[in-house]
C-alpha cells in the first residue's frame, strides 16, 4: 500500500506541476479570456499535463495528445509545452490500420469457427444465450472504445489494459483539479480576497505554488 | 489398490485432516483415468469442481512418476497430499530410492490412455514410470513447484536453463484456480530419455524465499515449504535460484515479482493442452498502472523461456515450434484441461478469454463498488459509467476553476492552513455550503447552457453511483434549495459542467440572472 500511495502522490505532483506550466504557457497566449476560454485552456492543460505523465507510452496518451495538436491554434501551444521535454511519439497510421484489419480478419475467423463447434456441443438454446451475452459485451466494449481516447483500434486484452491506465489517469486528475478548486473556495470565503485586478490565472498560480510547497 | 493404506499413511503431516480422505477417494476414482500419471498430483487442483479431473489430467502426463505432487493450497492441498504422497510412493518404486511402499499396484501399466494428457507428455508414455532422478531433491522441487500457482511458473520457468526436451515440460501452466502442473523445473537431472522429460520436472524451485506476493502464490508457499521439509526430492538447483531471484528484479514492479514471473511462465502455449493462466492469480494484486512494466517482464520472461523449452511434439500447436526464433512474440503456452478442445484455436480462445477475465479483475478493484460482479457485460457497464463520470468531473472541475474569481488574491496563511486542511480530507469535493465567486459582472454569465435538468439528473446518478460522495448531495442541495443567489450561480456552473461543453451556447441560462449578478455585486 505504502508503494501506492507513493506511487500516485509523485504522479499527482508532476501532473500539478505540468498543469501550471500549461495554464501559465496559455495565459501568456492570451491575455484576456472569458469564462468558456478559461475553461478550455484549464481543460487542455490539464488534459497535456496527465498525458505527458505517461511519456507516450500508453496509447491513450499518445491519442489525446494527437488529438489536441489537431487543432492549429492548439498546436503551438503544445510545441511550446513540449519544446523542452517528451517528444509526441504517433504511432504510423498505415500500421494501425494493417493491424486492426489483422485482428478484424482474424476475428471473424475465429468467431465462426468458434460457432460451428459450439454448435454442435452445445444445444441451440445455449448457443443463442451465449451469442445475446457476447452481443450485450459486444455493445458495450465499443462504447468503451468511444470513451478510451485511441481505442478504437485495439482488442479486448489491450483495451481494457488501457482502460486501466486511463481511469488511474484520470482519478489523478479529478483530484486534482478538485482539490485546487476547493482551496480556492475556502480561501474565497473566508474572506481573504481582496478586489484587486489580478488576472485570474495569477489567482490560481498562487494557490498552486502554495499547495506544492505544501505537498513537497 | 489400496489407496486408502497409502493415504493413511500419507497422513497429512502439515495437519490438514479431511483431505486425506477425499484424497483418497479422488485418487481412487482417477486412478483408472490417469492410468499412471501419479494421481492427480496436478492437483492444485482447482477448486471445486472438475478440479480433480484436471488436477490428474495435468499432472498425469509428465508428472508421471515423478511428481511430487504439488500441494497446494488448503482446499486443494489435501488431494495433493494424498497424491504427492501416492506419487512419492510410485516414485520411489520407479527410481528405487525410495523405500517401499508405493504399491504400484494402483498404477496401472497402461500408460496413457487418455489422448489429452498426451500432448504434454510429448509424446512420452511412460509407461514405465521413467527413471526420473530419483533424489528426493527432484521430488522436493516437483512438490514445490506444483504449491506455486501459476503465478510462479515464471520462476520455474525461468531456471529453465534446461535442455531442450524439458522444454516441452515448461509449457505447464498451472491453472488459476490452483491446477497444477508439474513442470519438468530442471531437465539437466532428468534421464535423457523421451520419457522421463515428460515426465516431468516439477519445477520446483527452490523458492521458497522468494517473494511470493501472490496471494496464491503465498498459498503455496508453506506448501512447498512443507515439502521440502518432508524430503520430497529437490531438483536443487541453484541456479534457479539465481534466475529467479535476477528475474525477480527485472520483474519487480511493486514488490511482486514472482507474479511477473508467473506470467511470463504462461507463455508456451502446446497444443492439445490447456490450463488456465494463473495470470490472474498474479495480477490481482499488481497496481494497474504497473501493469505495462509487468508486460514487459513478462515478455522478457517468454524470451528467457523460449531458448529453453524445447521442440513441442508434432502435435503440438504451431506456435511451439517456434520457440527458438520469437525473441518478443508473446505466445501463450496452456494446456488443455480435461473434457475440453484440444484444438489450438480454441485453446487461443481460451487464452484470451483469460487473460481478459484476468484484467477484469484488476479493473474491479479500481472501479468502485464492483468487487461483486461477476460477469464481463455487467463490469463493462459499471467500468463505463465510471469513466464517463470522471470525464465529467474534469469538465465540471475545470469550469469551476474557471470561474475562481480572477482577483481573488490569496493570501498565504490562508492558503497554507487550507491546504493542510484539504490535504487531510481525500474526498473533499463539494461542501455543501460551496459558494462559488460568481464572474465579475463584466464577463458575461452567458455562455452558460441551456439549463439540461435530465442531463443533470442523469450524471447526479452516475456520479452518485460511480463515486458516492459529496456530489450529489451537493447537486440536489444546490437544486432544491431557495434561491440565493449563489445556489444559482452554483447550479449554472454544475449544469455547466455537467453538460458537454460541446453543448455550450450563449444564451443566459435564465433571464433573471443578470439580474441577480448586477444584484449580488458588493
């Protein structure tokens, strides 16, 4: 246990870290923002920041950062996070496809084959109960795929490593996030604001140095 | 045959009583089934159920003579120990090291009868029980290296720096549940003869120190302990020791190695036999986010794994006789239980499916509130709501952060003792009494959506079922309660949040906020 929570405390401090660089990095782009484009840049910086804890070594990573390059105005904003560190790795897209038609033809294969014996052991009954289950599996496996940035491509073993790996991903970033956003609230209302024309991200800026001084 | 002297004698000298008997009883009905395989001394059986029958039908073939049944774990371990103690019997009549006993009037001279055990006997019918090394260090080493689960097979396999016809032998992966196949551990003290390396080298490694962390795995242990303290034949090895203790350190990922080990042990794959992995086994208590390092480990273990294990027979399955030339590729070596297809598609089939159940597991112990189900359609749903509630949380959260008051200028102490604070409560999330610094009034409260009551309503639930903690309680205070002005302005943000940003539109989410905004203004 004591590794683990090691483990994720070290995670949670260089997601944070990586976080504000972003914020910092987007708010020198653009220096005045309304709520929904605080959102947003809140959002992708936070989304950069837990994938490059990955170091492009998950495929949802590499995914999701690939996925926010797309974007032109984004793009700059990511070479800047990036210039100094990781390198976005991208699988080639040619080999994604060989291989996903690989396991696609190799599926149909087996899932035939699998039929015919089935059929013949087991009566027709048990065979369509199984057949209605691995519908119901079917379904659900591909709105996961949906929800895994990058699983599009991969099969059921893969996918659920992944999964794993996002949802730990993830948790970090709720955490996160939310342990920010409540320091921020209590220190709102107990009073210690004060109107003043700091930028918002200055605002948050100091929380955050705080809290990893806090933390380290 | 008198199989119920043998067990008396036998006599569970670890102490666990009722076995005996339903050894003794298991041993007689499989008897005639394994013909000469040592009883059932793959035992590890897996619990329950078909567990003897596939118990004997692991460790029928090669185990043959020579296994030393492994002993496993309490429920199962008893069988073994009746069947270890058979087998010790049926060994020392083979090698003659042993004392008498053993009548091998039980064990029938038909080798073999079963084609199912055949293929990983690899073709040795040993017909006469071979001439296995007839130490009690072999036996010591088959007994503890059937306790290990299949976890450990990565450890056995690794001293697997045994000649090629042992190979065939690695390719035991004891099943999950506890099966366990006696795996011809070291070749170098077995007869060279086709025979005897089917019949097994337990690999028993000498492991017993090792970190087992596997749950299983620890099952095993004091079985395997227990053991070699009873003399059961050590294929002392020592360096197989050393592999494993080096393959440990590869392998550590949170302080369980052996579990890397066992997996990597899981990878030949042999046609016409099949056992479940004890991947599984190994995994449940590796942290998710390891698991990558542990693949690795585990394909490094298959690489160690594959100059050793030798040639599978014709029958084996294709992937066997590549086993020299795959440095990475992963392929999984099982073994047919009993009563099942032998074909090696299915027996891939079986693999994944396996595997998948395996990886499941570990999924049930980060999702919250699954520890319950059973059953991968049910899991997957709980596993999806899960992720869509935190991808929602990351919206919400990010939105509220965006709404911090941009002037808010903290002050340290303040900082510092909230954050103390914070840090001691996990779950903080929501207090109920949340004000939000509503936007400046300058910035336009817009850009607030479309209040989405269902879609509020909706990720309530889910996240209340995902995450059962302050949120909801948050929301439904924030909905029901009277209108302040903050509640409002906390609503807005939740269905902000909540809602897809994709939904995001500029209309006032009411027209009476603005109002309120220029109204709540100090």
């Amino acid at each position: 246990m004591k590794a683990r929570t090691g483990y994720s405390t070290s995670l949670k401090q260089e997601f944070l870290k990586k976080w504000i660089k972003g914020i910092r990095i987007y708010s020198n782009f653009k220096k005045d923002m309304n709520i929904l484009e605080r959102k947003k840049a809140i959002k992708l910086s936070a989304d950069l920041a837990i994938a490059s804890t990955r170091n492009a070594s998950t495929r949802w990573s590499r995914t999701l950062t690939a996925n926010i390059s797309k974007n032109e105005t984004n793009k700059l904003f990511v070479e800047q996070i990036f210039s100094d560190s990781e390198v976005i790795k991208k699988e080639a897209p040619s080999r994604l496809m060989a291989r996903s038609n690989r396991i696609a033809s190799k599926k149909i294969w087996r899932r035939s084959h699998i039929t015919q014996i089935k059929a013949r052991k087991m009566g027709p009954y048990a065979v369509k109960a199984s057949s209605i289950a691995k519908k119901l599996v079917k379904n659900r496996t591909k709105v996961l795929k949906s929800l895994v940035p990058g699983g599009e491509n991969m099969d059921g073993i893969s996918l659920i490593k992944e999964t794993l790996d996002y949802i730990v991903s993830l948790r970090v970033q709720v955490d996160v996030m939310r342990r920010l956003a409540s320091a921020a609230e209590n220190s709102t209302r107990l009073g210690l604001s004060s109107k003043c024309s700091v930028h918002w991200l200055q605002g948050i800026f100091t929380v955050l140095d705080h809290w990893c001084a806090m933390v380290h | 045959m008198d199989i119920a002297g043998k067990d008396a004698t036998i006599e569970p000298e670890k102490g666990n009583e009722n076995p005996v008997n339903y050894c003794a009883t298991n041993m007689s009905s499989d008897w005639p089934l394994n013909d000469n395989y040592l009883p059932n001394t793959s035992v590890g059986m897996i619990p329950r159920g078909n567990s003897i029958m596939e118990s004997s039908a692991c460790s029928s073939a090669p185990m043959v003579d020579s296994f030393c049944p492994l002993i496993w774990d309490q429920p199962v371990s008893e069988q073994n120990r009746g069947y270890c103690h058979v087998n010790i019997q049926n060994n020392a009549r083979t090698s003659d090291s042993f004392g008498p006993s053993a009548g091998t009037g039980w064990i029938p001279d038909t080798m073999l009868r079963d084609d199912m055990f055949l293929p990983t006997v690899q073709g040795m019918v040993p017909q006469s029980l071979p001439q296995l090394p007839s130490d009690s260090g072999f036996i010591e080493r088959a007994a503890r290296f059937s306790c290990f689960s299949g976890g450990n097979f990565g450890d056995m396999m690794n001293p697997f720096s045994v000649p090629e016809y042992l190979n065939s032998y690695s390719g035991m992966l004891a099943s999950v549940q506890g099966q366990h196949e006696v795996f011809a551990g070291d070749g170098t003290k077995l007869n060279t003869t086709e025979s005897s390396k089917e019949a097994s080298l337990p690999l028993v490694y000498g492991t017993e120190g090792s970190p087992l962390k596997n749950e299983k795995m620890r099952e095993c242990l004091p079985c395997s302990r227990e053991e070699a303290q009873q003399g059961v034949c050590t294929l002392a090895n020592d360096s197989d020791e050393a592999e494993f203790s080096s393959r440990g350190d590869q392998e550590e990922l949170e302080g369980s190695p052996r579990e890397s080990s066992g997996k990597g042990v899981e990878s030949k794959k042999r046609k016409g036999t099949e056992q479940s992995t004890a991947l599984n086994v190994n995994n449940r208590a590796l942290k998710p986010s390891a698991k990558t390092a542990k693949d690795d480990a585990e394909i490094q273990n298959k690489d160690d794994l594959n100059p050793t294990t030798s040639k599978p027979s014709g029958k084996h399955g294709k992937k066997g006789l590549q086993w020299p030339d795959l440095p990475k590729e992963e392929y999984i070596r099982v073994r047919a239980r009993r009563g099942q297809a032998t074909n090696s598609h299915s027996l891939a089939e079986r693999l994944r499916r396996e595997r998948i159940s395996e990886r499941m597991k570990f999924l049930q112990d980060l999702v919250p509130g699954c520890s319950k189900i059973t059953g991968k359609a049910v899991m997957l749903d709980e596993i999806i709501n899960y992720v869509q509630s935190l991808q929602r949380q990351v919206e919400f959260l990010s939105m509220k952060l965006a709404t911090v008051n941009p002037w808010l200028n903290f002050s340290i102490e303040g900082l510092l003792t909230k954050d103390s604070r914070i840090g001691s409560s996990s779950s903080l999330g929501f207090p109920p009494d949340v004000t939000i610094p509503y936007p400046p009034p300058h910035q336009t409260p817009p850009g607030l959506i479309q209040p989405d009551l269902s879609s509020l309503a909706n990720s309530s639930n889910a996240l209340r079922r995902s995450i059962n903690s302050p949120f909801t309680p948050a929301f439904r205070e924030s909905t029901s309660q009277a209108p302040s002005m903050w509640e409002d302005e906390l609503h807005n943000v939740v269905q902000m949040g909540i809602s897809s940003s994709a939904h995001l539109s500029s209309q006032d989410l009411s027209g009476s906020l603005p109002p309120r905004h220029i109204k709540a203004e100090p």
